[in-house]
C-alpha cells in the first residue's frame, strides 16, 4: 500500500481525511485527520478556528508540539467524543474549560 498523502488519494474513495488517519494509524506519520469532532472541537474552543477541514488541520498540526503530534488525532477526536460533545458539552469535567473560548460554555 502507497505510504505518502497523494498516492493514497489518488485512491477511489480516499479522500485527505481517510490518508491521514491512514498514514497516522499504519504508518505513525504526524498526521492529523480532522473529522467532525475535531472541526467542531477547533472552532468551538478556539484552538484551531477554520472555514474548512484543511484550515484546521493547517492549525491544529502547527499548534501541536512535536512530541504529541502522532497521538493528538486519536486523543482530540476522543476529546470531542466523549466530553466536548456536539449537544450537551460536559463542560462542568472539562480540563480545558479555562482556556476553551466557547461563549455558552457552562
Ligand atoms: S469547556 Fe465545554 S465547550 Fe469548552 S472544550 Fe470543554 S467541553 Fe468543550
């Protein structure tokens, strides 16, 4: 199987999302694949604010040290899972409530 972003895109049904979790995943490329959960989680807190998928990836891979580059896919897509929802936020047992930019957070 190819190992670089454009030979897997060049894949049918293989978009950017898909190689990136890919080469992370199989590989241990730093890559991070923004899906729903991390483009919500970006622009909700502020982390990493972007009209497109790519623009938050561009941040979220600039903003992310080195050092945690190959796990922040899985820990921030888990994040967004199970505490940063999309309805009803646990924001009472966020550890990142202080920074989070979020207006209605409670
Ligand atoms: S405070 Fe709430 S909105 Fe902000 S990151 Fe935490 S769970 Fe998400």
């Amino acid at each position: 199987m190819p190992q670089t972003r454009e030979e897997l895109e060049s894949l049918p049904g293989v978009g950017r999302k898909t190689a990136n979790v890919l080469l992370n995943t199989l590989w241990g490329h730093h890559t991070i694949a923004v899906d729903t959960h991390l483009f919500r989680l970006g622009n909700r807190t502020g982390l990493a604010v972007g009209k497109t998928p790519l623009d938050v990836e561009k941040k979220l891979m600039h903003i992310t040290p080195k050092q945690h580059l190959k796990n922040a896919h899985h820990l921030l897509i888990l994040y967004g899972r199970y505490v940063c929802t999309a309805r009803s936020p646990k924001c009472g047992e966020c550890v990142a409530k202080t920074p989070c930019q979020w207006k209605e957070k409670a």
